[in-house]
C-alpha cells in the first residue's frame, strides 16, 4: 500500500479538478461548449419596454451578435433556448433531459454563475 501526501497549496487543485469531474459526471466539456457559442455569438443586455399600465419596465434580452460584434437583432429568452436547442441538439440523447440542461446553461450563463471549472449553479 501507497501513502500519498497532499500539501495544502495542492489540496483545492485535487477538489477542483478531479472531485468536480467526478461530481457532475464530466459534463464541464458540454457546459464549456455551450458557454464559448453563447460568448462568441450573444451578448446580455436589458430592454425597456412599456407595460399595460404604461410605466417603463426594465426586460432581460439577448443580443445576437455579428463577426464584428455588432447588434442584429435583440432576442427574447425562448428565441434563444430555440436558437441553442436546434445547435446542440445531440448534446445529450434524451430529449427532456437535454432541454433542462440547456435552460439551466442559459440561466446560469446570463447570470454569470458558471464556474471557471464549467459546473451549473444547479445541475
């Protein structure tokens, strides 16, 4: 039998990288994919809309980018999970499951509360 010595400067790199692929079964390389499209093609951003009683109420928006970063067109969050689910749609292979991961991404993504190691604040 071998003893292994882990010094603490060590210790988080053994729970974060090994502990974490464990824990959320390896799912940092689909979180990560999702993240650099969303990255690379969207930017967050909030719209001010007229209500039914016509004060001025602050949205949450998407804004599809183009090559040079520039706005084309502001989109809601179901045009988006539309968006994603049509380009990641073999992600995973059950379509239930695939769809409530790719709208905890979303979430997650708009919040920035996905981890440097790619893990969901809920997943």
């Amino acid at each position: 039998m071998k003893k292994i010595i882990i010094s603490e400067e060590k210790e988080h790199l053994l729970y974060e990288e090994a502990m974490l692929e464990e824990m959320f079964g390896g799912w940092g390389d689909k979180v990560k994919s999702i993240k650099d499209y969303l990255d690379k093609n969207f930017a967050r951003a909030a719209a001010t809309i007229f209500g039914e009683d016509g004060k001025p109420q602050v949205k949450q928006v998407v804004a599809w980018l183009d090559d040079y970063k520039q706005i084309v067109k502001t989109l809601t969050e179901v045009q988006l999970f539309y968006i994603i689910q049509d380009q990641f749609k073999k992600i995973l292979p059950d379509k239930n499951e695939r769809d409530k991961f790719i709208i905890q991404v979303l979430k997650d993504w708009y919040n920035n509360k996905i981890t440097k190691n790619y893990s969901l604040s809920v997943y």
